[in-house]
C-alpha cells in the first residue's frame, strides 16, 4: 500500500483480504437494529481516509468500494442465512420422520437422513 496526501494505492489482492475481513467479522442481528453500511464502517474505523481515493490501476472512489463491500457482505449473509433455513428443515424433516416411525411406519435412521439430504440437495438446484 503506497499512500500520498491525496490517495491511497491497493492492489486487487489487498481489496479482497479487506473485503474479505470485513464479512467475516460478526453481523449484527436482524431484528433491532440499524443497517451499518460498509461506507459508515469504513469511515468509522479508519476516519483518516475519509475522502481519499483507493487505486487498482485506476482511480476509485470509496463510493463505489463501499458499494462492493456491502454486496458482498449481503451475499455473505444471505448464503448464511440459506444455510441455517436449510439446516433447520433437515432437523424438521428427521423430526417428522421420528413421528412416522412412532406410528409404527418403518423408516430406518440411516435411510431417513439420507432420503432427506438428497430432497435437500435437489432444492438446491
């Protein structure tokens, strides 16, 4: 990183690792409150580039950055969010399946968890 008065040079590399860390760090739950967005953070954490301009072999601005790192972070979060809705159907699909095995239907348990992870897998698609 090679910074002047009025800029501040990345490499593309250096822009993923910052995205990158940005998304990892924990999100604030849903409900109650307020949307941060990644322009915000950035001018939270690091107030002394506030208003300079980032390069990758051209100028950009910490507009259009801010508006990448928060893509990036709803697709994050979103992947996360599938992930955790399709976790919670399979414990609700093996669920029903211990209830059809207690009505006297018989579903062995491997056969059960494997049916439901192939189900699971062609939703995906």
């Amino acid at each position: 990183m090679v910074t002047s008065t009025n800029e501040i040079h990345f490499d593309i590399e250096d822009l993923w690792r910052f995205m990158d860390a940005y998304a990892a760090q924990q999100q604030p739950t849903a409900e109650g409150t307020e949307e941060i967005t990644a322009k915000e953070y950035l001018q939270n954490k690091y107030p002394q580039m506030r208003g300079h301009l980032w390069n990758s072999n051209e100028l950009i601005n910490d507009d259009w950055i801010a508006e990448m790192m928060d893509e990036f972070a709803t697709l994050h979060v979103q992947q996360i969010a599938d992930k955790k809705v399709s976790e919670r159907l399979r414990e609700e699909l093996i669920a029903y399946g211990k209830v059809l095995r207690s009505w006297g239907i018989a579903i062995p348990s491997d056969i059960l968890e494997c049916s439901i992870d192939e189900y699971l897998k062609s939703r995906e698609k």
